[in-house]
C-alpha cells in the first residue's frame, strides 16, 4: 500500500502535528491544530483509497500455473531425492524383484533415501525378522528408510466406529514396523464414506486419535491426495491443517486430482470431475512433509508429457520447500529403471 515517499510524507506530519501540540498557550494552537489534523485525515483517506484500488485490481487476476515468484539466486535449496518404491510395481507384482532388490537398486542409483509400499510386504508387517533384515539392507546400501505409504489397512474416515477402530488398529501395526525399521514417517489415506463433511469429520477422530498413538514412538502421520475426495486440494489441505497440532502434515502427489470416477470407485474408471493439479499442489504446499515428483511419458527431448514440471517445480519452491523430493514413475512404454532416470533428470532440470 506504501511508497516510500508516502511513508516520508506521514512521518513529516506526525512530526509537525506534535511541535504544533506542544504549542501550549498561543492563541493560534486549536485553529492550526484543526488544519493540521484534517490534513492528516485527507493524506490518510487518499491512501486507504490507493491501498483499495490497489486490492481490487489484484482480485482481478487470474492465476496462471506458471505465475509463481523465483526465488532469488542464493536461495534456492539442494534438493534431496528419494525413490518410491511404487516406481518398480511392475517388477515386484510379477515376482522380479523384492523389497531388498528395491533397496539395493535405489542405492545404486545414488538416490538418499527410500520410501517402502506397505502392498509389497503385507503379510510381513509383524515380522520382526523381515524388518531387521529390511533395514540392515537399507544401510548396507547407504539410503535411509523415510517412509511406508500404507494401504490397504482399513478407512480411517469410515462411518461406523467399529471400522474405524479396527482401522486404526491394523495402521498401529504399520506404525510399530516403521520405528523398527527407523522410518520417522507413515502415510495413509484419507478415505471413507458418505459425503464429503461426513468423511472429513470422521477422518479427524480416525487420523487424529492414530496420530496421537503414534507419537509415542517418534513416528508422524502425513496424508495423500490418493482417491476420492482426498484428491481435492482445498478438502485435504483443510483436513491436514485442523490435524496439525497433532504433528500432521501433507504428501503432495503430482497427479492424483481425480475427484470423481465412473462408479464411486477410487480407481480404474474414467474420472469425471478433476480438481486442478497446479492449484492443488499450492494448497497442499504449505503442510506437505514429502513431495511426490510423479512422471508417466516423456517427449523426444526428455519433457513429461501430461503435466508441466516447470510450472510445478516453481510452486515447489515458492513454498521454500526443503524435504526430499520423491522419485515416482507410473509409466508403461519405458522399463522401470529407465524410466526412474529419465523422471530423476527432469526434477533435476526443473529444480
């Protein structure tokens, strides 16, 4: 609202407005007072009209994806990556490869850290063997373990209490298999039934009391856009921000935006309303404790071809984002590791 030159202007006549006050006793003190002061009042009703029109006129522009600030040079973050385990489900469905295999190529590729698919170990969450084993393999290899994204497990914003509860005891187990294996962190879903409101408040009793129950053993809950009504952004960034004195936070998905598909199902059916994938990745931003960095087909020159990585990454760092940036590949024409690399060289370009 303030130029410098109207800040100079104020000052100068709060300075003269209070010489003229001390003028105790001169006849002239209330008139030049008064004059004073409604000079005072114009300067200040002038600039209250400035600020307005100023205010309007920025409510009239429409933001566009690529309409983030830079940061400026010297500020910008290393960036910090790590592979999603979901980038090789192709290899671990058909029985090409294990978990350790995971952990190992991760390593080889030179990626920091590792976030584990709980689909992939399921039956192995209480198995405190297959963990060490896990984990002993995690630092041979010289990646952290940062994460299990859980599914699977039940809702935690089902309707009915006893589904609910049962939820969060089976997500338990998965909080116990991640202090073992040294994760700081588990993802879960935001799923649920009945409408919107309904699953929301019901996530807030079912996410809240497990992250309660989980801070004990030093392990936090972030949620996904991952399905359903969690795909809109204004609904999971109000969700996770009610949640945060819990020490709840976001896992931004580049791509999950899909509000609605073709039979209320959370997958497999054509979408029907898609929530904006630029503006929910703003919304998310400011909770998010990870960042998925997801990637399908890539052009001749390396783009991806579904999404603009420039325009997300500018909203990335716009939100002074310092976390690792999570390597996910879901496509089909490339084989799983030359599809990882040509994903981790774009985020590198993009960064």
């Amino acid at each position: 609202m303030c130029c410098s030159t109207n800040t100079c202007n104020f000052s100068l006549l709060i300075y003269d407005f209070l010489k003229i006050y001390n003028m105790a006793g001169s006849p002239k003190t209330h008139l030049v007072m008064r004059y004073t002061f409604h000079y005072l009042s114009a300067f200040l009703f002038c600039s209250f009209l400035v600020a307005c029109s100023s205010s309007s006129d920025q409510v009239k522009v429409k933001e566009e994806p690529t309409d983030i600030p830079e940061q400026r040079v010297g500020e910008k973050s290393i960036a910090r990556y790590s592979l999603a385990q979901w980038s090789f489900n192709r290899d671990l469905f058909a029985g090409e490869m294990t978990s350790q295999d995971f952990v190992k190529a991760a390593g080889e590729m030179g990626f920091e850290g590792v976030e584990y698919v709980s689909q992939f170990f399921q039956d192995k969450v209480e198995d405190e063997s297959y963990l060490d084993e896990l984990a002993a393999t995690a630092k041979q290899a010289g990646v952290k373990n940062l994460m299990i994204m859980v599914d699977r497990a039940g809702n935690l914003g089902a309707s009915d209490l006893t589904e609910r509860e049962t939820a969060i005891k089976e997500h338990l187990k998965w909080v116990r298999a991640a202090k073992r294996l040294g994760c700081p962190i588990i993802r879960v879903n935001a799923h649920g039934d009945g409408t919107p409101e309904a699953i929301k408040t019901a996530c807030l009793d079912g996410i809240g009391r497990l992250a309660a129950a989980a801070a004990p053993e030093d392990v936090r809950i972030i949620i996904e856009n991952h399905g359903g009504i969690s795909n809109d952004g204004a609904w999971l960034a109000d969700l996770v921000r009610q949640l945060q004195p819990l020490g709840v936070g976001s896992l931004a998905d580049f791509d999950n935006w899909c509000t609605e598909r073709v039979g209320g199902q959370l997958w497999g059916t054509p979408c029907i309303n898609r929530y904006d994938r630029y503006r929910g990745l703003r919304e998310l931003m400011p909770y998010a404790e990870s960042v998925s960095v997801k990637a399908f087909e890539f052009d001749a020159e390396g783009n991806e071809t579904t999404m603009d990585y420039d325009a997300l990454f500018k909203i990335i760092r716009a939100a002074d984002y310092g976390g690792y940036l999570g390597i996910e590949y879901e496509g089909h024409e490339l084989s799983s590791r030359e599809g990882i690399e040509k994903t981790l060289a774009l985020a590198k370009r993009s960064w």
